[in-house]
C-alpha cells in the first residue's frame, strides 16, 4: 500500500508539472491573435511588396519589413552579425539577336526565338542551308542519307514520316516515336556536325521575352551542341519562296523533303547572364540550457509577383506562413522577457526562392549558420490562411500536417498530443501517403530540411481557386482559422524547444 501511495504521488507531480507547463504555454499563446495576424499580413500583402517575387524591389521590401519586425524584438542576427542571407539568382538576356536571309530583316520573338539558357554567342554569314527533312535518324529510315551538313546550317522540321494510312513509320502506330521530340532531332543533328539547328513549328511561336527566367545554378545544359533557332513560316518564304507551303505540305503527308539552298544569311546571338541577388532572413532567439541546440520555424516570404501591372499578391501563398512566423516569434519572446524562455534556441527564418524551386532553403541547408545535426525539428508553415473547398471534414477546424511520418518516429505521436491538449483541430494526413499524385511532401521549404536528415513538420490549408492567382488576396483569409493552425505551431515548437531530448532521427530518408 505504501508503494503504491508513493506511486500515485510521484504521478500526481508528474501531472502537476505538465498542467503547470501547459497553463505557461497557453498564457503567451494568447499573443497569436487573429488581430495581430491580420495587422502584419496586410503590410506583407500589400500592394506596395509588388507580390515580393525573388530578386526584386517587392522581395527586398518584405525583407526589410521582416528584418524591422525581427530587430524590433530583440532577436539576435541569424548570419554572422547580419539578419539577412544573400543567395545568388541568374538571368539570361539576349543583349544582340539579328537574323537577315536574303535581305529580309527577320523579328526576334516574331518571326524566330531561342531558348535563353541554352544560347551560345554567335556571329556568322551563312551562304547554304541544308534542309534535312524531319531530321530523323533510325535503323529503318534517314533524314541525312546522302546529306553533307557537317559546319553547316540544318533546317528541320517539327513532326516525322507517315505510312499511307496515316501511322507513323518508326512506330506503325498512331503514336509518335521518340526520335520525334525536338531533343533527339537536335542531338542527331549534332551527331552529324549541324553548327546550326534552324526548328520549323507550323504554329505561331509564343511571345518571347529578351529576358530569360531566373535560375538559381549557371546552367550548361545543352552547351555541346548547335544552337537551335525555332523559326516561323517569315524565315522560310525568306529562304526560298513557297518554302513554307512546302514544309506544310511535308508535315501533313509524312513524306520527307531534303534539298541544299543558297542563301545570304547574317546571324548574330549574343547572351548576357546577370548576378541577382535574393535573401532569406534569420533571427535567433536564444535558449537557455539547450542554447547549442535548436528549433526551426520557417515560411517563405516570395510570391510570383507582378505580370505587367496585375500583381500576385500572395496573401494565403505563403504571406499568411511568413505572418505566422513573426507573430509566433513575439509570442516567444514575450515568454522569455518574463522568465519563460525556451531551453533550445529558436531560429526563426523565412526564405525566399520557394516559388522559384525552394531555392532560399537549398540555399541554406546548403550553406548553414547553425549546424544541422544540432536542429531537433524544423516546423514549416506555408499556407495556413484559406480552406480547401476539396477538404472532407470540419472544414472550420483542420489543417493538413505532412511529413511527421518520414524521419523520427516520435514525432506523431508527440503531435497528437499537443494538438490534443490545446487546439484540438483535425490533423488531416492524407498529403503523407507516397502515392499521393500531388506530392505536397516535396514542394515546399522543409524538404530541403528533410534532405539534410532533420525532422520536419509542415502545416498546409490546401489548394483553393486563387492558388498562383492575383486573387489571393487579405480580404479572403480567414484570421480565425489562421489563428488555430498558428497556435498548433506555437505548442509544437514550445515543446520541442523544452523536452528533454531531440528528436530521434530514427527512420531513414526515402
């Protein structure tokens, strides 16, 4: 019996202890607010951020605005003194494109386009162009038979040869073969020594910008062979008149043409690759007795920006993640300012990139201020804002959480619990499964986390009609459900910043 007494004693403390702990952490969770939220959330999606696209006036306002918030806090700088950390970001512009074929000035984006990233610098006079049919090469058939194009400017055309009866040769099917992508047709062309790929499209060629896409990585891709110019149906009449129809006519009976023409063609191509700049921004608060080691929070500040004057405000995507952010950041630092801090360090960061390929995180899980194997979990949230009008259940009280299934086993569990014990919202898992055809796992900032071995936990509302759209604007958040999903977050990080131990990384990488 006295056993037993002194059991249900230590059981009673125990339970004392955890009601004591969650009476702390419910009392600054009272600091995430749906007023506060929307406060913060109207200045990041404002018109004046210009929809923060990475590597742009709107990106570096969003980042100041956050720096401000996180100084203005008292955290302390994420980067080696500095709140900000600079990634590199590259764009292609053609700074020359001239094409003249027998006096006809052709127009760049009109009447021809090649693909920024693959151009190479060029300047040349052309006095023969090789038409080589579709440009196919195979065990049953040649474009090149008895064709000299070795150094010289081969003009190809899209599609591949036909049977009578309408299936493709290479195939016998309705189906087109493999030597018909415009990949295979520009690498046999190589393999033939083309210096030249002149591409006919039959449709009209989409509006081409002098400027490339960002990229976060100088590229080579394709840098070994020709360069390949999609031309339209001007080029050709400039080649030879009555070439065009002649090239349709080609395409549309599947029978090949191949024939040499002489010409009087200028071509200059010149690229220019410019050195942006994107940030992501970082502030730590520090922990006491487990200063060395550390919990991630983490959203993504960058949206699509402006398309001519429509800006992509990015309200729920993931404005509403970055909001989340700041404000679970005040709620902790009220707690440590009244004697309540965290025993982990707490690294609150929002990145940039995300829409571009998650290249802020990459960029930082890649080149770390805090060492990795001392992050117990990183907690992602990007869009938490909105409802999903697929979603099955209460849709005034779920998120979807992903990812807490991959790397530590003990990282679910621990989820039920908090939730279960403050929020009470439906924990929807659906997005875990590795079958599902959306793949949420890898599309968003925390996987380059996961890459790295961390444990991560990403908090998502789902897809709704103004996802990537210029309607995703504050009006149509809903505070009260960003609030819930935003208190979630708070109690998860409050008891990874406090338990004992980090999280095990215990189930491998998949």
């Amino acid at each position: 019996m006295q056993k037993l007494l002194m059991v249900l004693l230590l059981a009673g403390a125990a339970t004392g202890v955890a009601a004591q702990k969650n009476k702390t952490a419910v009392r600054y969770s009272k600091e995430v607010k749906a007023s506060a939220l929307k406060e913060k959330l109207t200045i990041i999606a404002s018109a004046d951020m210009e929809g923060r696209e990475t590597a742009t006036a709107g990106q570096r306002k969003a980042a100041a605005y956050i720096e401000s918030e996180f100084k203005r806090l008292g955290l302390q700088p994420g980067n080696n003194g500095s709140f900000q950390q600079t990634f590199p970001v590259y764009m292609d512009t053609l700074s020359a494109a001239k094409l003249n074929i027998n006096g006809t000035a052709l127009s760049f984006s009109k009447d021809y386009s090649i693909g920024l990233q693959t151009i190479r610098d060029t300047s040349a006079v052309v006095k023969e162009i090789v038409l080589a049919g579709y440009g196919v090469t195979d065990s049953i058939y040649d474009d090149y038979k008895d064709l000299e194009v070795k150094g010289k400017v081969v003009l190809i055309a899209e599609g591949e040869p036909k049977l009578e009866n309408g299936n493709y040769l290479l195939t016998g099917t309705d189906k087109h073969s493999r030597s018909a992508s415009l990949f295979a047709k520009v690498n046999n062309a190589r393999k033939h020594g083309a210096a030249l790929v002149l591409f006919y499209q039959q449709a009209m060629l989409k509006s081409v910008s002098l400027k490339g896409g960002m990229y976060n990585k100088p590229t080579v891709f394709l840098a070994q062979g020709p360069n390949v110019i999609t031309v339209n149906a001007p080029v050709l009449e400039a080649v030879a008149k009555g070439l065009s129809t002649d090239l349709n006519e080609m395409i549309a009976s599947g029978h090949s043409l191949s024939t040499n023409f002489t010409v009087d063609m200028q071509l200059e191509l010149k690229k220019q690759t410019l050195q942006l700049e994107s940030t992501n921004v970082i502030g730590i608060l520090p922990g006491t007795d487990k200063a060395e080691e550390y919990v991630f929070i983490t959203g993504h500040y960058d949206h699509l920006g402006k398309r001519g004057d429509v800006i992509y405000y990015g309200a729920d995507d993931d404005g509403s993640g970055t909001t989340a952010v700041l404000q679970l950041a005040q709620a902790f630092v009220k707690a440590k300012d009244k004697g309540a801090g965290p025993r982990r360090s707490i690294a609150f960061m929002t990145v940039s990139g995300e829409e571009k390929g998650l290249w802020g995180s990459e960029y930082y899980t890649d080149h770390p201020t805090l060492s990795l194997d001392k992050v117990t979990v990183d907690l992602n949230i990007d869009m938490i804002g909105r409802i999903d009008p697929q979603y099955k259940g209460d849709s005034t009280k779920y998120v979807y959480v992903i990812g807490d299934d991959k790397l530590s086993s003990e990282l679910t569990p621990i989820t039920d619990s908090v939730n279960n014990n403050y929020v009470k919202l439906e924990l929807d898992r659906k997005f875990n499964d590795p079958k599902d055809p959306n793949r949420i796992y890898y599309r968003s900032d925390h996987y380059n986390f996961a890459r790295k071995g961390v444990p991560i936990l990403f908090y998502f509302n789902g897809t709704h009609r103004d996802y990537h759209m210029p309607g995703d604007t504050v009006d149509k958040i809903d505070f009260k459900q960003m609030e819930k999903r935003a208190k979630l977050v708070f109690f998860t990080a409050w008891d990874m910043a406090n338990r004992d131990n980090m999280l095990k990384r215990d189930i491998p990488l998949k």
